[in-house]
C-alpha cells in the first residue's frame, strides 16, 4: 500500500491562500506535500509556503528525491496529501519514479508566463519544455491532465490545448 494522494496540482505559486483554503475543504486531504527541488533549497520561500497551509493541516517541503523516498515507505501510508509542484517537469518526475496518479489525475492551476513561453489560456503559460512534460504526462502515463484553477471551475483537458501548440 501507498499514501492515498487526494489531489496532484501543478501550479507556480504552489501554495496560494485559493489553494489553501478552496482544494483542501474540497479534498479534504490530512498533510500537504510540496514537491520541489528549488524551494526546498530557499528558506525564505519555504517558510512563506509552510505558512499559508491551513490550520490544522501540517505541510511539508520535500525533494523530488526525498518524496519518491516517502512515497514508497510504508510508514507513510496514512498519508492523504494534497501533492503540489510548480512546474510539470517535476510532476513527470515523480511519475516516472512511481508516483501512482491514476486515480486523481493531475490538476493544472496557474502557470505563470515568462520569456519564450507559449499561452495555453489566459492563466496558462508553458515553454517547450514544460509543454513536453505535460505530453509525456498525457500520451505516455496516460493521465488525465486538467485546466481547473478552483474547485468550483469546469476542468477543461489539456490535451487540446497541447495539440494546437507550436513551438
């Protein structure tokens, strides 16, 4: 047996208060699990993540590596985490470690636009990367990838947004 993810998010701002207090009444998860490389090496950014998690709900920042780790150990199996990265990179990561998403999915909030990306919609940006990651995480783990930035928002599929891309 493995930790029952609740809800697998890609989002830049990771842990925004929409975040914090929209998914976790509707997911009802019991920790939060922020899965990035980056912000677990930024004190500043991790604190400020930590922070914004809910009452009651402890959040932790963890290394790609350090959840593949946590992920496999029985010890956390009555985990019921919300599990957010802030890049797709990341999420195909722990895909590709043995991360289970199939029952969830993965839930595409806001994607900040920088220099060389692409919109997908108004609060989606990618570059050729990331648009990469997504495809491998739709064509080949086969995994419902969805637009959907509140609870209360119609999920729209990824997919033919990709497939009018160009790069």
């Amino acid at each position: 047996m493995t930790m029952d993810i609740q809800l697998a998010r890609i989002g830049s701002r990771l842990l925004p208060s929409q975040v914090a207090r929209e998914w976790v009444k509707a997911t009802m998860p019991n920790r939060i699990l922020v899965v990035s490389n980056r912000v677990a090496q930024d004190h500043l950014r991790q604190t400020l993540i930590l922070q914004s998690a809910p009452r009651g709900i402890e959040a932790n920042v963890l290394t790609i590596k350090k959840m593949l780790a946590v992920y496999q150990d029985p010890e956390f199996d009555a985990y019921k985490p919300l599990l957010l990265t802030e890049t797709a990179k990341d999420m195909a990561k722990l895909v590709k470690g043995g991360v289970d998403l199939q029952k969830v999915g993965i839930n595409l909030g806001i994607l900040a636009f920088q220099d060389g990306m692409k919109m997908l919609t108004d609060g989606v940006a990618v570059d050729k990367s990331e648009a990469k990651a997504l495809s491998y995480l739709t064509d080949v783990a086969n995994l419902k990838v969805v637009i959907q930035e509140k609870p209360t928002d119609k999920p729209k599929d990824i997919k033919p947004f990709l497939d009018q891309l160009t790069f």
